[in-house]
C-alpha cells in the first residue's frame, strides 16, 4: 500500500483554509487539518472535512463529448479541441471578436483564470469575460 | 467590489483574517458568517470572548446573529438608511473621530448635510430598526478602539449594492476604523477563489491585478508581452453577455466551471439565452444542467488533480497541490486552455506546468509580482507584494488610501426594485447554507454532504404559516412574476413577518426562478436578495 499526504487549499469557501489530502493507492481517501496553518490552526468545518468525496465520484465527466444531432458522443480530445477552435474562429471571422463571450470561475485557480482571460482578450479579442462572483 | 473601489481606491478586504481576534467591536451585516465562512467565524467568537463586542444586523436570524450582543433585523434592502441613520447619531453626538476625517478623507460637510435627514424615527419607520438599538449600535462601533466591518452578499446583492458597500466605508471612515491593524471593511468571499478570479482579470474592464483595459499605457504592456493587439473598450458583464444571447446578439460563449442555469437569477431567461446561442462550450468535472445544453463539453479534474495558486478572501496567494492523477480521460483546466490556444494557432499559448503560467502573472502584475511559488512554501504573503523581498500587506490603506483621500459619499436610500403588492404581498429572500456550497456540483456529490439536507426547503415566519395554515414540513408554493416553484415549510423565527427564505442550491426547487434580474447599475449584481412573491398552500 501507497500512502501520501499532500498540502492543499480546501475548495469550497474563501477563508482558504489548508489541509493534507490523505492519497491510498491513487485514491483520495481523506482530509487530515494543518495546524500551523495561520486560518485554519488545526480544525475545519463539516465542507472541509468531506472534501475528498466528490473527487472519485462515479458522476465525474472522464471523456470530451460533442453533441451531433442532439446527442452527445465522446470523442478524443484532439477532436474536440479541433473543433472548438474551429467553430470559435468561425465566429471570431463571421459575426466579430464581441458577439463572443468567457465566463470564467471562482472554483479554478489563478493560473486557469489568467489562461482564460488571456484566451478571451488575446486569442477572441474581446473583453467580454467575467465570472459568477457578481451573482 | 466598485463600492470601496470608489470609496478606498481597491475593492479587497481591508484587513487579514487574524487581525479579528484583536478587534473590540466587529459589526457584520449581510453575512451568515458560521454557516458560510465558519472558521471566519470561529476567529470572531474567539474575539467576543476576549471582550470585543459583536453586533448583528440581517433580515435572517441566524446562528451568529443569536450569538451577538446586539443584534437588529433590519427590512430587506433598507441598508442605506440605517447606515445614514448610524452616521447621524455618530457625528451628532460627537463621536466621530476629527483627525481622520480632516487629514484623510473628503466630503464630510456633504455626508453630514445628507445623514442629517436620517433621523432615528425616519430610520426606524424605513428599516424597522428601533431608535434606541440604532444608538445602542452606534455608540459601541464608534466608541471601540479597534471597530471592524464585516459583510458579505446581504449586502451586495441589491439594486442599491454599490450604495450599500460605500455606505459601510463611510461608516469606517467617519470613526477612523481603517488603514491600521484589527478594523477596516471586509468583504467575505463566497467561493474559494473568488478574489483570485478578480485579481486575475476574469472582469470585464481590467486586465490581472485592476489594470484597466481602457487605460493606453498598461494595454500597450499587455500587448508587448502577448504579441498581439487588444481591444481597448470595456467588455460585457455576465448579465449583459445574457441579454445580449437572449437577444440573438451574442454569438457563442465558453463556460469554465459555472453553472449559471442553477446561479443566475431569472433561470428561465438563462436557458432561452443559451439555447438562442449558435455555440457553447462548457468545460466542468459534472455534466451540469449548463453543460446539458452545450454544444462540446470539455472534462477538467477538481482541485486534488491539478498544481496552481488560489487566493483566499484576505489576499493570501496560496497552494493548491496535485495529489492524484486525473480521473479517466478528464484533463487539468489550465493544460485545456493551454491547447485549445495553441489548437488556434497562438504560439505563446505552450505551458509546461501552472509553475510557467504563474511566472508570466508576476511578470505582468505589479500586485503579484513578489509572490513565487518559492516565497509561499515558507511564508504567507498578502498582495500587495511588489517585491521579492517585500513582506506583503496585512492591512491596506495605512498612511493613505489607494486613491488618495479617502471618498465619502453623500448617498440617499433607494426602495428595493420590487415592493410587496396586492398580488404579491410577501418577500423573497435568498442565501447559502452550510452543508451546501453555491450550486451543489461539488456538494451535492459528496454523501456525507447530501444526507444533511437533502431537499430544498422555504423557511417562514409562525405568525405568517398560522395565518395561512401552513404546517412544518408541508409542500407549498412560491410564486413571483417570473415563475413558481414548491418547496416544504420549515416554520422558524429566523426570519421576519412578511419575509420567507430559500437557500439556492439545489435544482428542484431553484430559487432563481422567482428572482428579480433587476441588476444595481455599478457593480451589476442582480438583486437576489430581494423580490415580491406570493406563498399559498397546494
Ligand atoms: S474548511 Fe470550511 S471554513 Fe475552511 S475553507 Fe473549507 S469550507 Fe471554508
């Protein structure tokens, strides 16, 4: 038996609270606290607790899909990128970089954030990005 | 955020999470704090036991407003008026403090004219706040030594939210409680990466860091460092991007883990908008009822499967750390991103890691530029940290503010968009609770998570259930202009007369079918805390 603990920033709320995901065989198994860390000093809430659970969940999405007449197929990820690119451009060329728009998330990191945003306003060419922080 | 952007000059919390045990007065409004930031809480608690005194103003009895020395239920969307009613008493009697208000902020002799209306009677017959509790109030956040603001999105989400915020930094202001340690005004951030989102640009009218797009020096930076030409007029905001695809002006839209059919308010409109798109990605670990409707759905890992930085409501850059390879064919949302650049033909799209991706932030963010991810193995840093050897910033706005002098603001109060009527006489009021997080992609997952409550629910006060003869647990209907939906009666004093509650997070039951989509002009946040319904039995 594998058994690892790795230092993360719990995903739910903004306080940002640290903890050791607890890895068995590949598996995240568990959320042990950290005390030195200056938010969390050794405890959690209920959400912090239980965060492994829905990262093994049956549910998760394992495989890009494109829907072809009405219904969603998988396909590989070159095909799904390639196409998306391509009906991105179309757009881009067809109706203008502003009939296009980028909702981007407060549950990604800054990294994701960052390359979103770039995509939006360097790739599309517009500043039509925003995220659900408003709402 | 525009609320202290205007007031201060930078829309974060002022102050550092730590910093609250220190305080001797902390007032929280709008804000459910030990359900939705419990260990935010748990640093104010620990602050009341060594003394400090905590006040409470909400529509919703809840736990930390049962815990307060003082707590007050205000009416929906009347904030403006008892913080007018506040400032009144506050500067009437004296208390404010002389030195601050000269040295470092404007507009005092206006501010003072306009919260002269505000008389105690006039605030108590607006915001139903007793004469002698908006005194009470008013004496012990003016008279600590260290007052510190507290609010969240009881606050914000209004049509008058802009108003709201600038109106709790007037407050700050007036009192000398901000720009030092234990006091300031402190938004809390709902989502873990909330204020790392904002930081980085995913706003429509500023690149990473507040650097605005309209600005000609920093796009020129942006475009010198991305080899390309950028657009110099502000973008649409996500409520405009859905009137825009409602109204077939908006073409196509890319979704990263959102699922606004479930957040935003009016869900009917959001679906008719992106069904009315010609293309829409959507890139999420859960096939969501946003990501039904897309034309490609794109599979990213969750946070135990991916390396990168999160920023926490206080300004903390911190970690975020691969444990466990991606499940199945799913892959990391910053290497999606990564390739669909590349896929359309941009060169300085090729990422190795989140570690490369980073390094180009600090480069063209003055407020990141001294974080590393070497810096954050060892120390906590709080933007802004413009250095590699600066310490970072645990409070902001000491010695000046952002902007110079500190902004007060004459503001008067607005009624909320939609008041009771004959056809629909009571009031909606929307929130979070704690088992649950925004829309349940994650929660709603868990098991442990979904057991504690599993249903939707509608909480409403004994006097109005005995009227209508509602009894605990009984299906009934909600309705509004914009639709209805059933839910079962939880009878609790937590809330008001006349006021009924709704958590949003779950799909059966969506609260935001009834929502109001009228937005607040600034900030354009729609008003979720506020609409008229009508409830009846089934
Ligand atoms: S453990 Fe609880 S309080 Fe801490 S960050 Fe997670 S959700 Fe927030």
């Amino acid at each position: 038996m594998n058994c690892d603990f790795v230092l993360t920033t719990c995903p739910y709320c903004g306080c940002g609270c640290n903890f050791y995901l607890q890895v068995i065989d590949g598996k995240a198994v568990g959320v042990v606290p950290c005390k030195t860390h200056p938010v969390s000093k050794g405890t959690l809430c209920i959400k912090g607790w239980n965060a492994h659970q829905f990262v093994h969940d049956e549910k998760r999405l394992t495989k890009p899909l494109i829907k072809k007449s009405g219904r969603f197929e998988e396909v590989s990820w070159d095909e799904a990128l390639d196409y998306t690119a391509k009906r991105m451009l179309e757009i881009k060329e067809k109706t203008g970089p502003d009939s296009f728009g980028f909702l981007s998330s407060a549950k990604c990191t800054n990294e994701e954030n960052y390359l979103l945003m770039k995509l939006s306003r360097g790739v599309m060419g517009t500043n039509n990005v925003d995220h659900c922080a408003r709402l | 955020m525009a609320g202290l952007v205007a007031s201060f000059g930078s829309g974060a919390m002022t102050n550092s999470i730590d910093e609250f045990e220190d305080a001797d007065c902390i007032l929280i409004t709008g804000s459910n704090t030990t359900e939705n930031h419990p260990l935010i809480a748990n640093r104010i608690l620990r602050a009341q036991e060594k003394g400090a005194k905590v006040i409470v103003i909400d529509p919703r009895k809840t736990q930390i407003g049962d815990l307060a020395d003082i707590y007050a239920r205000q009416n929906l969307g009347s904030d403006v008026a008892w913080l007018n009613g506040l400032i009144n008493v506050i500067i009437s009697e004296g208390w404010y403090d002389k030195e601050f208000v000269s040295g470092r902020t404007e507009g005092f002799e206006e501010l003072k004219a306009k919260v002269a209306d505000y008389t105690p009677d006039k605030i108590e017959q607006i915001s139903g706040i007793p004469a002698a509790t908006i005194k009470q109030i008013a004496e012990a956040y003016a008279k600590a030594e260290n007052g510190s603001i507290v609010y969240c999105m009881g606050i914000t989400q209004h049509i008058s939210g802009t108003d709201n915020v600038m109106s709790l930094a007037n407050l700050a202001m007036v009192t000398g409680n901000v720009g030092k340690r234990s006091t300031g005004v402190n938004p809390l951030r709902g989502q873990n990466n909330v204020q790392g989102a904002c930081d980085l640009g995913a706003l429509p009218n500023v690149f990473t860091g507040y650097q605005a797009v309209i600005n000609d020096e920093l796009r020129a930076k942006f475009e010198k460092a991305w080899g390309v030409k950028l657009d110099g007029k502000v973008g649409q905001t996500i409520m405009e991007m859905m009137n825009n695809a409602h109204d077939g002006k908006l073409a196509g839209m890319y979704v990263m883990a959102e699922n606004p059919m479930l957040s935003d308010p009016d869900i009917n409109h959001v679906r008719e908008a992106l069904e009315n798109l010609d293309f829409l990605v959507v890139q999420d670990i859960f096939m969501t009822e946003t990501a039904q409707l897309a034309d490609v759905v794109l599979p990213g890992t969750t946070y135990a499967e991916k390396d990168g930085t999160i920023t926490n409501t206080d300004r903390t850059v911190q970690r975020c750390r691969k444990a466990i390879e991606p499940i199945g064919d799913s892959k990391p949302d910053w290497e999606i991103l990564a390739l669909l650049g590349q896929k359309m033909g941009i060169s300085n799209f090729d990422y190795n890691s989140p570690e490369d991706v980073y390094k180009e932030i600090m480069a063209v963010t003055p407020i990141y530029a001294g974080i590393s991810y070497e810096r954050i193995e060892n120390e906590t840093l709080h933007w802004p940290c413009p250095t590699a050897d600066h310490p970072g910033t645990l409070f902001l706005h000491s010695g000046t503010f952002s902007r110079g002098l500190g902004a007060l603001k004459s503001i008067d109060y607005r009624e909320p968009a939609e008041m009771p009527d004959n056809d629909y006489p009571m009031q909606l009021t929307t929130g979070r609770m704690m088992f649950h997080f925004h829309t349940g992609t994650m929660t709603r997952n868990s098991p442990a998570l979904h057991k504690e409550v599993k249903e939707s629910y509608v909480e409403v006060n004994p006097s109005d259930a005995k009227e209508q003869g509602i009894v605990e647990d009984e299906k009934i209907s909600i309705a509004s202009r914009r639709g209805q939906i059933e839910a079962k009666a939880r009878i609790t004093n937590k809330v008001g007369r006349g006021v009924v509650f709704i958590p949003f997070h779950f799909v059966e039951g969506a609260a935001n079918v009834l929502t109001n989509p009228a937005l607040d002009p600034v900030a354009k946040i729609p008003e979720y805390k506020v609409c008229a319904v009508k409830v009846e039995k089934i």
